[in-house]
C-alpha cells in the first residue's frame, strides 16, 4: 500500500470530523519510536491546504529532567506519572478560550526548552501526538481533552528497529553537536550502542508499551496500522 494513501484517508477522516465541530483536537499515540511525529506532520501538510492546523507533542508536558530526577524517575521518562498532565489540561482549556502557549520538547538536549516555548491561536483542527494519554471520557468530551484518540499501531518487531534505527540515527548526528544528549554515548562502538539501546529498549520502552501505551489501542476512537514498510492504513474506526 502507498503510505500517502493511508495518511490522506486519516487526513479525510479528520476533515469529515471537523464539520461537526468549531475546532477539533486529535491525539495521536502509540509506542515510541512509531512514527507518530512523521504521521502528524504529513496529516497537518494535508490539512493545510483547506483548513488551518497545527502539531504539538505532549513530550513537551514532561516533567524537566531535574524533577524527574529529584523524584527517581529518570528511568521512567515516558511514563505516565511523567507527565504533567495538569498543565496539559490547562493548554488545551485555553486553546478551547483562543489562544495558549505550549512547552517544547528537544531531542536532541532530551529535556524541555523554555526556549522553544509556542502560543498558537485556536487552529482548525490541532494534533496533539506523543504519550501521556489517559482513555478519553464518553462523548461529550469536555476541554482539557482531545476530542478524538488515535492510535498507531505496528508490532513490537517493527517498532524495537525503529527506535534501534533512531538511536542510531540520532547517535551518529551527535558528532556534529557536543551539546547533543547523544553525544554521551560516542565513546560506544557501533555494537556497543545498539546492545546498549536494545537494552533500553526492553527494560523501559517495552515494558511502558504493554502497560500503558497498548491498552489505549482497545479504546481509541481510531486505529491505524504501520506495516514494516511505513505504509499505514485504517484498521478500526469506532466513531460513529
């Protein structure tokens, strides 16, 4: 299946979607490394040639490094006790009133940069991608929540060589910046990194999938699926 397809169906979906609504918030969620910024950036490109949209991550929601440190929770980043899930309710309650600011996430320091900060006016449709999601409300959903939860799914093969591709990936990119958090790990070999990196993968990554991350697959409004080869397609759509 072409990719382009898939994300123009979902793109279609969310366009019949906003018919019925002023504003609409999309989540989108699913394991790390499953490629829901890519997905979210090629929906919002779509969107935009008819409507007016915009992409924020919950990454941005994460407690600083420097909390989760002080509350041992370094390990757990991802997890849901790991966002401020709080603030996060308030930005979209604001956005609901016109306009809010919303926190951005840099990967490449791996913490939240003030810096980075965006406010952004009441868009169109808004796509809210990351973690943190918790199962939404029945209909009527209220403000501090997505109005519509999708989920990307893919399986665990595919996902544990994305995150080892993007890890390396990121890992290789560190060479020309020393302030990258990567750069930590360029003292590894190749080898090295990717033994590292899986172990990651399976202490923490894996474990938060099947606790926390999956379950939501049961009850999003929308599944999506992503075959080895990144083409995606709808596989359930519980919405009416």
């Amino acid at each position: 299946m072409d990719r382009r397809n898939g994300t123009e169906a979902l793109a279609r979906r969310l366009l019949e979607l906003k018919r019925e609504t002023e504003s609409l918030v999309a989540g989108i969620t699913g394991s790390v490394a499953s490629g829901k910024t890519t997905l979210a950036g090629e929906i919002e490109a779509i969107l935009d040639k008819t409507h007016r949209a915009e992409t924020i991550s919950t990454d941005g929601f994460l407690f600083s490094n420097t909390i989760l440190e002080e509350r041992g929770q370094t390990l757990r980043k991802g997890f849901p006790e790991t966002y401020d899930l709080t603030a996060m309710g308030d930005a979209l309650e604001a956005l609901a009133a016109g306009e809010a600011a919303f926190p951005i996430y840099s990967h490449v320091t791996y913490d939240v940069d003030p810096v980075l900060t965006r406010t952004i006016a009441q868009p169109d449709i808004l796509i809210l991608e990351g973690l943190g999601f918790r199962p939404l409300s029945p209909p009527p959903r209220h403000d501090r929540e997505p109005d519509i939860l999708i989920y990307l799914d893919a399986t665990e093969d595919n996902l544990q060589t994305w995150f080892l591709e993007r890890f390396v990936r990121y890992w290789n990119a560190a060479r020309q910046d020393p302030s990258s958090f990567y750069a930590n790990f360029l003292h590894m070999s190749e080898p090295e990194l990717l033994a590292f990196a899986t172990s990651v993968w399976e202490q923490i990554n894996l474990p938060n999938l099947r606790q926390h991350i999956a379950p939501l697959r049961e009850t999003a409004d929308i599944v999506v699926l992503k075959d080895a080869d990144h083409a995606i397609r709808i596989t359930h759509d519980r919405i009416g």
